[in-house]
C-alpha cells in the first residue's frame, strides 16, 4: 500500500518548514551525494553506530564482497574520515539516501503526512520536532545494533527516522482522517489509524526478526524506523503549545 492523498481541508499554515525539508533532502542528494555516485561523502556523513558509541571516526579500506544472492563481486566502499563530531552524522544523515527509490519514497511519505504536523505545531516547533525524532531515532537503531550484537562498522542514512516521527505524531492527532492508498491498480481510503497502524506493525514485526529481518535487514534500519514512531507519538505532545485543543480530536 502507496498513500497518495489525504485530507487537507483544515490547513491554515503555509508548509514552508516541510517544503523546505523536502528540498533540502533533495538538494544533499543530488548535490552534495551526486545523486549517490559521490561514495566518499556518503561513507563520511552516514551514521556509524560504533563512531557514536565511542566517539571516535573511524576509517576503513575499502573491500570486495561476493553478492550471496547473484553470486556477483563488487568494491564495498569503506569509511570515509569525517571532517566533524560524529555526533553531528546523526543530523547530516537523515538528509541523505542511498538511492533515487529511497529518496522519492521518503519524499512521498513526508509530502503527504508532514503539511498537516507543521500546521497544528506551527514552523518553528515542527522543525524542532523533526530533528530530534530523527536524531532519536538514529539513537535507536545505534542502541538496537550494540544490544544485539550486530556490526556496528555498518553505516546508516535516510530521513526515514524523522518522518517515522510525523507519522507517530499525525496517527495521534488524526486517527479518523481518511488517507487515500493506491493498492495494485485502485485506490481505498482507509482511516490513518489503519493505514499508519498497519506500516508501523510490519515495521515492529521485521525489526524483531518475525520476517528474516533483525534491526537492519535488507538494508533497512527497521530499529530507527519503531524507534521513530514511538518518539514522535510521545514528543507531539510536548511540542504543541495548544495540546489541549486536540486531545480526542477524531481528525
């Protein structure tokens, strides 16, 4: 299931922190990342949970690996010296993507649900509220990784942690709105309690291995993904000045 839509009928604010969001991501990508061919920015920038745990940069040479599905080789690149705090990868890196496909998903995601987030807190507190549930989020899957003794040289990226966030935050506020799916060939409309409920338990089920996952599986940090959502759920409440406004609004 795809969202597409929802409703926007009681936007009052202008989105500029989430226009400006999306254009940022956009902009790392195709600038700074060249458009996922510049291996040296991106193996400098990612999040790397043993830099965080230790605060320490660490370097390593590059390898060849033996894709075990194609039975292919290719040159993994290794990591890259940072020029800053590691600490500052776990902002720099929810601006990046490893690819077009994880960008425009990403891009869709916070498109759709991230208007409406910015409307009830206002610009200022919805930036806020962004940054720290994709550093808290990037924060999860660092400590998910060292509990269960994952590889921490593996580097994280993405902006799917912070819009983890908005989605935990737009199911609270609006459990009742409906939000249009593009499903195979047609389109449904489902309230955002279902439609978000439903994409937060396969990220809660992979994340706990159910489906061959673990905390990255496939490349996907599903850790960030729970860690997130449950971030986002607790801090909208902290972040809205007029809390009491909403609270058992059915969207």
């Amino acid at each position: 299931m795809i969202p597409i839509a929802d409703d926007n009928s009681d936007r009052t604010l202008t989105p500029v922190v989430n226009y400006l969001l999306l254009a940022a991501n956009i902009a790392v990508f195709v600038l700074l990342q060249g458009m996922g061919t510049n291996d040296r920015f991106t193996y400098a920038f990612s999040t790397v949970p043993m830099e965080i745990v230790t605060g320490k940069d660490v370097v390593t040479p590059a390898r060849r690996v033996v894709d075990p599905m194609s039975g292919q080789s290719f040159v993994q690149p290794g990591l890259q010296a940072t020029p800053v705090s590691v600490y500052l990868t776990l902002v720099v890196s929810m601006f990046m993507h490893g690819g077009l496909a994880h960008l425009a998903g990403n891009m869709l995601y916070l498109w759709i649900f991230g208007d409406n987030i910015e409307n009830v807190l206002g610009h200022a507190r919805y930036l806020a509220f962004y940054l720290v549930c994709g550093v808290l989020a990037s924060l999860a899957h660092v400590f998910t990784t060292v509990a269960t003794e994952g590889n921490t040289l593996v580097p994280s990226l993405g902006a799917s942690g912070a819009i983890s966030g908005v989605l935990g935050a737009y199911m609270l506020l609006f459990p009742g709105r409906r939000v249009r799916m593009l499903m195979g060939l047609r389109t449904v409309e489902m309230p955002a309690l279902v439609s978000i409920g439903m994409w937060f338990l396969f990220q809660l089920v992979a994340g706990m291995g159910l489906l061959g996952g673990g905390s990255q599986a496939g490349g996907v940090a599903y850790a960030a993904h729970v860690g997130g959502f449950i971030a986002g759920l607790i801090l909208v409440r902290v972040f809205d000045p007029g809390r009491r406004r909403w609270v058992g609004r059915r969207g």
